[in-house]
C-alpha cells in the first residue's frame, strides 16, 4: 500500500509539476534562508555557553543609583579578590582578569600577541581545557605563562613548548616567564580572547595599587558553590560593601541619590556569564541587542510559516481541481484515513525535496553567506544529535502544517455531491485570503522593520563624534617597538611635507583598526564631596590639531611649557559640568589624596572616544610618558589621501622597521564600532526580500488557479460586454484589498516593535511615517504586478473556448 500512494504521488506531482516546482522552490528557499536565520541567532545566542557550570559563574560589577540615572561599572580594585575569597565561603573560585597585549621573543624572532593576567583559579573557573600542563600548577608560579596552542605553533612550531623560556616586554619592561601549560585555543563564541595568560601580579601598576580600593583597572569573575543562590549572595555582599565602599555611599547620600527598589544606593552585584554577551554595560563588548537576534529568529520562523501558507493555498486551491478524482476514489471505497494519507504524502515527498534542496543550498552558500555578512558560521551546528532532532521535528511539523490541513479537508469531500459538480468545502476563501493576508502581514512588517534597522545604522555611522574622522590616517604601534620613539621618528621624516596637516599619538585608537584591539582607562575620584567617574586618556602633542578639535576655553598642551607632561590635564565639557565648575581652566583636582596634583589648562567640546551607540563620556587628557602612545594619528590633506597613505607605508619602513605598517582611515575604522548592526541589517533585507518573493510566488500560484476557478465567469462577463480594463480590475481588486488590510495590520506592529529596538540606542532615529506609506504602496505594485498578468491573461482569453470549456 506505502508503495501505490508513492508511485501516485510521483504520478501526480510529475502530472502537476508547475505546481511542484513552485512548492519546491519555496520551501528550498525558506528552508535555506531559514537556517543561515537560525545559525546566526544561535552562535549569538550560544555565547560563553561551553562552559561548564555557566549558571554558577558570574563577573562582579558596582551599581550605583546616581541622582541622575543608575549606573553600571566593572572595573574593579586590585583588593577587592583576596577580600571576597577571605570572607565569603560560598565562593569556590575567583579570579581577577587584565585585559594586555605585549611583544614576545623567542630566539631573536619577536610576536604581537594579546597577553592576559590572570590569577589561578582563573583555570578552575572556565572551561578552557590545558591540552598540555595541568590546572593546578600552570599558573603557580609568578613567571609562568600558559599559551594557546595557535600561539604554540606561531611561536615554537614542532617543538614542544613546556619549560621553554620566552621573552616578554621592553627594555625596562622585559622579563622572562616559563611556559607551564597549552591550553585550548578559545571558541569563536567566547567572550574571552587570549593568547597567552601570566598572574595577575605582573601587571602594570600592580604593586602601586594592591591595596587601594579606589583604582579600578580589570574585571573580576567568581564561581559560586553548586548550593550557593546569587540572591542570597548579593544580599551578603552589603555588609562587605558598607565596609569597604563606606565613602561611595556617604558621597552619593550626600549629592541626594535614593536607594533602589532593592535597598541599595552602591553594592556590589553579579551577572551571570551567560548573560554577559548582551549586556553591553558590564562586559564592555560590542555585541548587536538581544532583541536583534531574536528578530532574527522571528523572521526565520515568519519565512517558513509564508512558504507553509503558500503551500496550503495552494493544496486548497488545487482542491476544486481535484475534487471529482477524490469523489471518484471514494466512490470505489477508499476510506477518509486512505485518503487523508494518499494526498498528505503527496505533500511529505514535496516538503523533503524541499528541505532536500534547502540543505544543500545552505551548505553550498554557506561560505559566500560567511563571507558576505562576515560571519563564521558553521553547518556544525545542523548535525549535532539534538540539532538533528530539532530538524526532524521541524521537518514534520511543517508537513503537518502544510500538507496535513489540505488532506483532511479534501478527504472530508462528499462523493455524491463532488461528482455532480458541486464542492462542499465551506467558505475556501476565508481561510485562503486570512493566509494571504498574513504572509503579506509578516513581509510588510519585514520590510518596514529592515529600513528602520538600515537608517538607525546609517544614523550612528554619521552622527557627530566632536571631532573630524575624515583625512585622519590611524597606525597602530604594536608592541614590538616604543610608540612614543616611533612618533618623534616620524615627526621628523614628516617635518615640512605639505599634505602633512598634523601629527600625534593616544593611547587608544578611535574606532576599531586592523589591530582590532581596544582599551578604555576610567578613573574614579572624590571632587569636594562629589563622586567623579571619567575616561583617562593619554595623548601627545597636536592631538586636538590631528582631530580638529577646538579648544572652549584655556590652551593645549605645548613643548614650551614642561610641566604639561607632569601634572597638566585638558577635559571635555561634561567632565567640567561633573566637577561643577563653570571655569574649570586653572582649577586643581587628585585623583587620590597621595597622588598628584593636576591642573585643567583647557576645556573642549565632549566627543566620542567610543562608539556612539552609548552617550558621550567625560574624559580627561593627560601628556602620557614612556611608551603611551599605541596609536599614531595623521591628518593629511583631502587631496592627498592616497599619496600620504603610500608615503606612510614607505616612511614606516624607515621608522618602524620591526613592525608591519597596518594603517586605516579613522573613518574607516569609526564604522567598525557599528559591524554588528551593520551585518544584521544586511541579514534583515536579504530575509525581507526573500520574505516578499516567496510571497509573491504564493500569490501568483493561488492567482494562476483562482483564475482557472472563474474561466467560465470572465467568458459570460466578456459575452455581456466586459472591456479587458473591466476584467482585470475585478479580478485583481480582491488581491489588492488583502493586501491593504495586510499593511493596516503590519503598520502599527512594525512601529511598535521597532520603537522598543531604537530604545535601546542613546542616538537614536525618529520613525517617519512616510516609511509605512512608501512599504504599503511598494507592496500594492508588487501584488498588481504579480496579479495583473494572470488577470490580463486571463481577460484576453476567447470567451466561446473559456465557455466550451466548461
């Protein structure tokens, strides 16, 4: 039996193959797109989740409910790790982690690599397996370093690198550390980046702050025992935090701040690891919202559900086609189950070859879909046991779905009443135009959602950032060399050439370069009884020259002044509003009451030093010394781009020979701040343009059979005296008015949805309402155009055949 109800789906699908083809192809389609939709969302979603005991693993950061707003830090004081792990036996481990990279040297060849520091429950915490070394002494010692095993292969090759000793640092800098452990280079979806790992001891400025409480400088992360609840936890941290923060919370009770809906004005809180990729505040990274991925998702499921509603118009459509071979069929005694499964069959072998043909097309556009969107997706994923199960599950759902509904209905068909011609299914037109309808619903809203993505993108890259990103070439240092000998080099190579405008160097890039590396400084301070939080960034000369920055009020910094590289400092506009001084130039602040005293010899305008997804920071600029400058900066001519970067790249080599020339426009390298928006986006229009032409493709097919439904309509219509205007006006109206309901629908959702998105931007776009007119008139077009033909075809038709026909 299983072999007759094959051979007679083939028969009629063979029979029938316009109408396969069309079901094929868009099921293939969203099947394939639908999966790309999926990966990505999972490998977004699937951050940090390889490490075991993820739900027990947590970084710290300060709350604090400012009068203002509440805010989030993570950076955290040097004692604050001993501290926790002395008092709190709920803790199992903890770890403080130093963002750091470094130039190492092993037999006279010298690596760029990212070096972190870390303690060594560092390894006890994260699942990040030792392929060589064991967990509990790799990190023992003060000048053991553990490496990845790329580094491993990078550095020794074949060798085998435990108790090789290798070079770290410069000049002063440099010390010797033995490799102690290999581990696992880290997965793609890791928020944790490494190359190499030494304690937390060795870094910069470790000793000066161990026991101070107010110099932030890394993260912390902690592992909490399997019968430990974070609650509870942070409940008990307040004590802590009344003890060791007493000056905080003293400070904000006095500027009025109020507790929060949990009693605190300062604490001490946790976020649990597989929660940090998207909070953007507390990790610090440049993750896409949340809410973008499970859009994504969403559009993947809308596309499949538009394939599986063109599916099911179709098969009812087809229904009236098919009626008298159901009545036939039952008039020899085929039973409602034979039938249900004969035709739901036909449906199952349509939906295979679909998803058939949709997974070989997602495994051969997988790398141009990589490369295009920049991804790294991985069809891995697909075959792991529970994927697999999923994709069974999927697989038969949207048969059931698409197939199964169609087959009952015509299995229900009486055969008396089909073979005289009349069809009994109640009101096919409702449940076809509800269909039309939605599909046309979720491709509108698609549509609507997509453009306000591309312009709230297109509104971050070319907001103002205070300063001119254009003719702005970006070279970064590297480690191998000192930058602040590398810019006076280049000064002099540069001295008198001019498309040269300006020449300096920072310590932190603007935007993201081919380095791809990026740092903040924050320093905390108390500023007559105010608590003051602020950017620290160290420059050269000429920086506001380099970024054309003007200066609101006292000078920049200047060689024939001495003291500016000891204890002068220039800040932005929001810093002076933060420290209450309407003339900040000349006034003196400490940023601890045993350090220095610094002077504000000037005052700019605030501008972005980070993406301006996030609100314009104060920042204070000082005069860095030794080796503070990572980045050089060169303003050059707007006529002389191309010159001036071939001359860059040929004095470099002059300057700077250790290290490859790896210089970007600042424009450039601003824009990389928005990547992951901007490759969602892209994601956003390829689904919503697949989205629109599967539905389409419905259209047309339901179109195509609708109009074979009324052949003998429009030949008595023409008999009477219809013109071909005529008769493709009332066959395309009813289309038309689903289509506008459709977009009354996807109107107000669209905007609904997509005001929630941009709230999460502190820049963000006004939605136009010309938007949802320009949608709505596109999608009539569309629809006019897809209808119109059958309408016209149709409409020419010779009545006397149209009539004979029937």
């Amino acid at each position: 039996m299983f072999k007759n109800y094959l051979k007679i789906a083939f028969r009629n699908l063979w029979k029938s193959k316009g109408y396969a083809l069309i079901n094929i192809t868009g099921l293939s389609v969203a099947f394939c797109i639908s999966a790309f939709l999926f990966l990505t969302a999972y490998f977004q979603l699937s951050f940090d989740n390889f490490h075991k005991d993820k739900e027990r693993i947590f970084q710290t950061y300060f709350f604090s409910n400012d009068p203002e707003k509440a805010n989030a830090a993570s950076s955290m004081p040097f004692p604050l790790t001993p501290a926790l792990k002395a008092e709190f036996p709920e803790i199992e481990s903890i770890t403080r982690v130093v963002n750091g990279s470094d130039v190492l040297e092993y037999k006279g060849k010298y690596f760029d690599k990212q070096v972190m520091f870390a303690d060594p429950d560092f390894l006890k915490i994260f699942t990040f397996p030792l392929v060589k070394g064991t967990a509990e002494t790799a990190l023992q010692d003060l000048s053991s370093i553990i490496i990845s095993e790329n580094m491993a292969k990078a550095i020794f090759g074949k060798e085998d690198p435990m108790g090789k000793s290798l070079q770290v640092g410069l000049d002063a800098n440099r010390k010797e550390y033995v490799v102690t452990g290999v581990l696992k280079d880290f997965p793609e979806n890791s928020s944790i980046k490494y190359d190499a790992f030494v304690r937390t001891e060795n870094a910069g400025g470790y000793q000066q702050s161990k026991e101070q409480w107010d110099a932030h400088s890394h993260r912390v992360y902690l592992k909490l025992t399997p019968n430990a609840d974070q609650a509870a936890f942070e409940k008990r941290l307040k004590p802590f935090t009344q003890k060791y923060f007493a000056e905080n919370i003293t400070t904000l009770k006095r500027q009025g701040a109020k507790p929060d809906e949990r009693g605190d004005i300062f604490a001490i809180r946790l976020e649990n690891m597989a929660n940090l990729h998207f909070n953007s505040k507390v990790s610090g990274g440049g993750a896409a919202p949340i809410a973008l991925i499970y859009a994504l998702m969403g559009i993947g499921f809308f596309i499949l559900m538009i394939a599986c509603i063109n599916f099911i118009n179709l098969n009812v459509a087809r229904s009236f086609i098919r009626a008298r071979e159901v009545g036939v069929r039952k008039s020899l005694g085929a039973l409602k189950t034979q039938l249900f499964f004969q035709i739901w069959g036909e449906a199952a072998v349509i939906c295979f070859f679909g998803f058939l043909t949709g997974v070989i097309l997602a495994v051969l556009l997988l790398p141009s879909f990589n490369a295009t969107f920049q991804s790294k997706l991985s069809l891995d994923y697909m075959f792991e046991p529970d994927k697999i199960v999923l994709l069974v599950g999927l697989f038969i759902l949207v048969t059931l779905i698409a197939g199964g509904y169609p087959a009952w209905q015509m299995s229900k068909f009486n055969a008396v009443e089909v073979l005289k011609g009349k069809v009994t299914l109640k009101k096919p037109g409702v449940l076809r135009n509800s269909l039309i309808i939605a599909q046309f619903t979720l491709s509108s809203l698609l549509i609507c959602s997509t453009i306000i993505a591309v312009q709230q993108v297109n509104h971050l890259r070319t907001q103002p950032l205070g300063f001119e990103k254009e003719q702005v070439i970006s070279i970064p240092v590297g480690n191998k060399i000192n930058g602040n000998k590398v810019l006076r080099r280049l000064r002099n190579e540069l001295e008198g050439d001019p498309n040269v405008l300006a020449i300096s160097g920072s310590a932190v890039n603007l935007g993201v370069g081919m380095d791809r590396s990026t740092s903040r400084s924050v320093i905390g301070f108390t500023y007559k009884e105010k608590d003051i939080t602020t950017d620290w960034l160290s420059i050269d000369y000429d920086y506001l020259k380099a970024l054309n920055i003007k200066l609101l009020a006292g000078r920049e910094f200047s060689p024939a002044y001495p003291s500016d590289s000891l204890d002068r400092v220039i800040i932005t506009e929001s810093m002076a509003k933060m420290i209450q001084e309407k003339d900040a130039v000349g006034k003196y602040f400490q940023t601890d009451t045993a350090g220095v005293k610094y002077q504000i010899i000037g005052v700019i305008p605030d501008f972005h030093l980070y993406s301006s997804k996030n609100e314009k920071k104060p920042i204070t600029m000082h005069l860095g010394g030794s080796g503070s400058v990572n980045y050089i900066f060169v303003r050059v001519t707007p006529q002389s781009l191309r010159i001036a970067m071939d001359k860059l790249k040929n004095v470099w080599k002059e300057v700077a020979p250790e290290t490859e020339f790896t210089g970007t426009f600042v424009d450039e390298n601003t824009n990389s701040w928005y990547r992951e928006e901007g490759h969602l986006s892209k994601v956003f229009s390829l689904a919503s343009g697949i989205a629109i032409i599967l539905s389409c493709l419905g259209l047309f097919a339901v179109a195509l059979i609708v109009m074979e439904q009324r052949t003998k309509e429009i030949g008595v219509r023409k008999v009477l005296g219809a013109t071909i205007a005529n008769l493709v006006f009332v066959l395309s109206k009813d289309f038309v008015k689903l289509v506008l309901i459709a977009i009354v629908i996807a109107t107000p959702l669209s905007w609904f949805f997509m005001q929630k998105w941009l709230d999460n931007y502190a820049y963000r776009i006004e939605i136009n309402p010309l938007i949802f007119v320009l949608v709505g008139l596109s999608a009539i077009v569309v629809a006019l155009a897809t209808v119109g033909f059958q309408s016209i075809k149709a409409a020419l038709m010779n009545p006397v055949k149209s009539l004979k026909s029937e």
